[in-house]
C-alpha cells in the first residue's frame, strides 16, 4: 500500500474529524503528487460541506515547488463534481485569473465550471465567450453542455446572437474567429437538441419556439446524471502543447503547464512556415518545414522534462521526401529523441541516440507524400505517440481514418529520463544541429505528458 494512504489511514484512525485528519495528513506528505493523492481520497470520500469546499478550494492556489499544478487541477477535478454548489463555483471562478498565463490550468478550472453548472457561473463563461482569447473560448463552448438544461443551450444561442450583433463593426480577423466560434457552437447545439438544421439562424429559430419543452426533457435526464468517479492518482500532468495555431509571427506558444516559466518556442530563420493545412485534431494552423532545415527551439524547458520516471510525447506529422529528421529532440547526454526514418518507420531513444535504439516500428508507417503532390489531394498526416513508463515503452501509429494503436511495445530497460538532458527542446530537428537531422513536412499538436498515457487517452488525444 503506497505510504500516502497508510498516513491518510492511520490519521483517520485517530479519534477527530475526517478533515482534520486529511488536514493531518496533507501536513505529513512530502510532494505535490502525495498531497494529490490525498485530494482525491479525501474528495471521493468527505461529504461536500462548506468546510470541505473551503479546504479543496485552498489548493487552487499555486503551491511552492509544485511545477506542474498537479495540486489546483486536482482540487479543480474534485470540485467539479460537486453538481449546482455555488461555493465551488465562486471559488472556481476567483482561480481563473490566478491562471491567466497557464492556458492549461485555465482549460481546467472552466471545465470544471460547466460542470458544478451554478447559474452564478453564466455570467464569466460569458466573459471567456466575448472575450480575446479564442482557443479558451472554443474549449469553453465544448464545455458549455455540461451545464444545467436551462442554462447550456440558451447559453450558446445567446454567444452567438451577440456575434452576430458584433459582425457589422468588426475587423476581418475578430470576424474570422467568429466563423471558429460559430461553427463550433452550431455542432454543440445541434448535438445537444437531436435537430439538424444547417446553420445558427435556424436553430436560432427553432430554439424560440421550442426552448420551454425540450428544457423540461432535458432536465429530467440530467435529474438521472450521477458525477463521474475520481481516480486514485493524478492524472499525467500535460507538460508543453504546442497547437500551431498562430499562423504568423515568429514565436509558437506553449500551452502546457510549463508555459508559466516557458511561454513559447522561437522560429528558426526562413523555416519551419506558418501553413493552413492541417489534422483533423489540429486548429486553424500547423508549420511546414518544406524541405529545408529548421527548428522550433524551446529555451530553458531543461527543468521540466529531467528526471521523469514516466512520460509521453504525441503529435502530428505530414512528410514529405525521403529524407530523414528528428520530429523533436530533447536529448543531450540524457533525454528523448524521436526520428522519422526514410524508410518510413519512426524510431525513439531515451537517454540515447534514436539510431543506437531498438524502439523502432516496422518501415512504412509513416510515409512520405511527394513534394510535387498537393497535400489536399493525397492526405498524408500521420498520428504518433510515445509513451514510456517504468514497465514498458510503446509508439503508437494513427491516421484520419484509423485509431492510434501500438505498433511497438518494449520492455523499459533504460531507466527514467535522466538529468543531463539539453537546455532547449528542438521540434523539427535536434539541439546539437548536425547535417541531415532536420525534419521535412509539416508538424502540428504536439504535446509532452509527465506520465504515460493509457490507450484510451493517446485515442482521445489523437482526436480523429
């Protein structure tokens, strides 16, 4: 039994409350991921009164030496189990800003939100909608039908019937936004209320004259709703994203949980290019490397990626030529490295050259497009993922039409990620820049987990 739980244990033998006694033992534990454990034991088990709301609200706050916020989202997690608390929610709501430069954390204090479904919430996930940031305000539609029946689709109609009065004064970009905006609210309303109509102004009509019946419906199914169970460990903490998304510019952001210290990756020189062609998972942009060299050098990420005893890396390419290159790198004498082979097989080294590295999958799997062949004709994007544990390593292969499987498991005999690993993460070549290391094609949504992801996540991550 880990030791986290005999100190919950033993200190809920002793004769006082259970939360003196989680208080107790959140004393006692040494690291963040203990605490989080005792978070979740202790949110699956108390009764959520206001002394319990008050105490999981407390590790909302970012805490010393907790890098990767594994504390406020897992408090974020439990309390958004708690259905229509308005205690949650206000606490909830006052973390949001704490986490305006954590676009990660942030993902998860408004999804948490929807969740607890408080009416006092409509009003900042409003906010997000009407707001500038658009990647929070497509996340916060996507959660918007965790809300209570008579609050979720009124909410959406009322986003987009305030676009819509907006269009008139408006410039192009804040006009193509709203194109991402509605589209996305059009699929989550037609989802919610079983009709398909084609466009927002229908289903803007439709919702008039139908709204008071398909609420009272809709309610007594969420009356049957029970909240999802926790689970006993954190889960992995999503360390660096890189969406793509910006499509100009010189700088990639980082939207992972290290972008509070690590806010970005810089462009090397004429490549990679800002491209619209992208995954199905991707956003409005991904990078091309054509068929020159070039990097995306994240800077001072050395932190954040030594020493881990698990992790996975996932992303998208698209490549093109027979060439050879590292689709990224953090390797210096200690690190990862995963290359794509002119043979079309992916090959992955921890705390090694990828080259001296029996973790390769069969040839073919990734293969190439011809650079004179228009990627809208023949789609060549590819979904990958790497993920590695004390037990086993695994690299998974996926396409548009086909669910990430592993292609390669191999017992893990090379030990946690060590400590000497480089400064700067390269994605689309390697730190140490040599000849003929540099990727070619395109690269979009890559991310970087401590811990390794089970199958079904690396599916949901693949997002197909």
């Amino acid at each position: 039994m880990p030791a986290v739980l005999l100190l919950l244990l033993a200190a809920l033998d002793e004769p006082r409350t259970p939360l003196d006694a989680f208080k107790a033992a959140v004393r006692e534990a040494k690291s963040a991921e203990d605490k989080a454990r005792l978070l979740l034991a202790f949110g699956a088990a108390a009764t959520p009164d206001a002394a319990a709301v008050a105490e999981l609200s407390r590790f909302l706050n970012p805490a010393p030496g907790d890098l990767r916020f594994v504390l406020p989202t897992t408090s974020a997690a439990i309390l958004g189990r708690l259905r229509g608390s308005k205690e949650a929610s206000r606490a909830l709501e006052r973390a949001l800003p704490v986490y305006a430069k954590v676009p990660c954390v942030q993902r998860k204090l408004v999804a948490a939100l929807a969740r607890v479904g408080h009416a006092s919430s409509t009003a900042a996930l409003d906010a997000i909608l009407r707001g500038p940031d658009l990647d929070l305000a497509l996340f916060t539609v996507a959660t918007l039908p965790d809300l209570p029946a008579d609050l979720s689709l009124d909410a959406l109609i009322r986003a987009w019937e305030w676009m819509e009065s907006r269009r008139p004064k408006v410039g192009d970009d804040v006009k193509n936004g709203f194109n991402r905006l509605e589209a996305e609210i059009l699929k989550q309303v037609q989802g919610m209320s079983g009709e398909k109509y084609p466009t927002m102004t229908e289903m803007s009509r439709w919702w008039s004259k139908h709204a008071t019946t398909w609420i009272a419906r809709a309610r007594l199914r969420d009356r049957d709703k029970s909240p999802d169970s926790l689970p006993a460990e954190p889960p992995p903490a999503l360390i660096l994203e890189f969406g793509f998304n910006e499509r100009a510019g010189t700088t990639a952001a980082n939207t992972g949980v290290a972008s509070a210290w690590v806010p970005s990756g810089v462009l090397t020189r004429n490549r990679p290019a800002w491209s619209g062609d992208v995954p199905p998972s991707g956003g409005a942009g991904s990078l091309d490397w054509g068929q020159e060299p070039g990097a995306v050098d994240v800077a001072g990420v050395a932190e954040h990626l030594r020493d881990l005893p698990a992790f996975s890396v996932t992303g998208w390419v698209c490549c093109r030529g027979a060439a050879e290159g590292a689709i990224l790198s953090w390797l210096d004498r200690d690190g990862v490295e995963i290359v794509r082979r002119a043979d079309g097989s992916l090959q992955a080294g921890i705390n090694q050259r990828a080259e001296a590295s029996d973790v390769r999958t069969p040839p073919g799997l990734v293969g190439a497009i011809d650079e004179r062949v228009p990627n809208a004709v023949f789609d060549g994007w590819r979904f990958f993922a790497l993920t590695s544990d004390a037990k086993e390593i695994r690299i998974y292969v996926g396409a548009r039409d086909r669910d990430a499987a592993p292609v390669v498991i191999r017992e893990s005999t090379r030990g946690k990620v060590g400590s000497r690993v480089a400064a700067t993460l390269s994605i689309g070549n390697v730190p140490q820049r040599g000849a003929g290391r540099g990727f070619r094609g395109l690269i979009d949504e890559v991310r970087i987990f401590a811990g390794a992801l089970p199958p079904a996540e690396v599916v949901r991550i693949q997002g197909r």
